[in-house]
C-alpha cells in the first residue's frame, strides 16, 4: 500500500467512527497520523508530510518508538529515536 493510499485509509477510519474536524486544531476524540513510512520522505502538503513534521517533538511518538526501535535513524535529520528523544526539552 502507497503511503497515500494508507493516510486515505486512516482518514476513512476517523470519518467511519464519526470523527469531524470543524476547525483547524479542534479538540478531536480520535486522531490517526502517518507518522513514518519507513525510510521515506514525502512532502506532499498540505494533505501529505512524511516524516510527519512535528514527530520530533512529540514525546508521546518518540517513547514508545524508543522501546521498538531505540537505533532507527529520523530520514530527514539522521538522528536515532534515542537522540531525538534525549533532545526533547519538556
């Protein structure tokens, strides 16, 4: 599956399960992102950035990929997960 096709996918899943995006940065009960596609980089925006652009600064991402894939390298800055993680300020 394309990575277009799976983001076109996730989306379905959010409408199906009643998901509505009134405004830019309402609340949302229900939010799926691509937020990897292996070692892909994709800038498709507005509708399509992969890595997804704030990954990086995003504990909630970057702890739980730390404990799957603590030495995979970010495509775009070539840093681990684990660097990423230990820059993270907050």
């Amino acid at each position: 599956m394309s990575a277009r096709s799976l983001l076109d996918t996730l989306l379905a899943i959010e409408r199906d399960l009643g998901r509505e995006r009134p405004f830019a940065g309402a609340p949302r009960t229900l939010d799926l992102d691509l937020i990897l596609y292996g070692e892909t980089v994709l800038d498709e925006a507005p509708s399509l950035i992969v890595p997804h652009p704030r990954f990086r600064e995003r504990r909630f991402v970057l702890e739980p990929l730390s404990e799957i894939a603590p030495d995979w390298r970010d495509p775009v800055t070539g840093r681990t997960v684990e660097e990423l993680l230990r820059n993270l300020t907050a």
